[in-house]
C-alpha cells in the first residue's frame, strides 16, 4: 500500500510537510495497519540521501517491512530523463543500503500519463518491479 495516504494527514495534506519527513504518523494510526500490509514509500524527487534517511526513519516507525519505491523520470516529455534519475535513484539507493530491511525491498516505477476524452489526465503505472542497481 502507497505510504503517503498515513503521511498526509500529520503534514497538512502534503505527503512530507514543511519539514520532509520530520512528522511522524501518529502510534494509534501506525497500531491499525493490518499485518498483512506492505507500505511502499514512494519518492521520485530528491537528490539528497538526507531526505530519504528521515522517510525511511519515519517508515521504520512502523515496524513493519516496507518497500522503497523510485521513480524512472519520464512524466516530464515522452522520452525518461535518465541523468535525473540516476540522480534520485542514487541518492535512494545511498540510504536503502544504510537500512538492512530496506535494501531487499526496492522497486522502480515507470509512470505514464493517460489522456482520456474529457480532456483530464489520469495517471497509469506501466511498470513496476525493475531491479534498481547497486553497482
């Protein structure tokens, strides 16, 4: 299960808040997640391990296995920026490897835009469970 719908609440309706992942969800909340769920912390924009270091710190709150899901930049053209996500992809990668648990659980997601007739984008995800290299 996508992570972010917990975070938003704790950060005014913004997936990280003001202050990127310093707001934890809240232990009542964190008690009621079903054990058979997975959270999938998702990021598709930071450059910088310090930002993933304090998602996966809040997502270990949840003590809990959870996925890290990055992003193959593609949702600004019709060809991916590959120098921007190998950017965020290292800088994720840097701070899965801190994390023991993490470092089996991590995915990459390939997002495209759908136009339908009303004229209203939905987006589709067209690919998922891409290795992310760590050499």
């Amino acid at each position: 299960m996508w992570s972010d719908m917990f975070f938003r609440p704790v950060n005014d309706g913004d997936y990280y808040g003001k202050n990127y992942g310093m707001n934890s969800v809240p232990e009542n909340i964190r008690k009621k997640v079903p054990e058979n769920i997975e959270l999938v912390y998702w990021e598709y924009f930071q450059t910088e391990s310090k930002y993933y270091d304090r998602m996966i710190e809040r997502h270990k709150e949840f003590d809990k296995p959870f996925y890290y899901a990055g992003g193959v930049s593609c949702w600004t053209g019709f060809v991916p920026n590959n120098r921007y996500a190998i950017e965020t992809l290292r800088a994720a990668v840097h701070s899965c490897q801190k994390y023991g648990e993490v470092r089996k659980r991590r995915k990459s997601t390939l997002w495209d835009m759908i136009f339908q007739k009303n004229g209203r984008a939905t987006e589709k995800i067209i690919g998922i469970n891409v290795r992310v290299a760590t050499r």
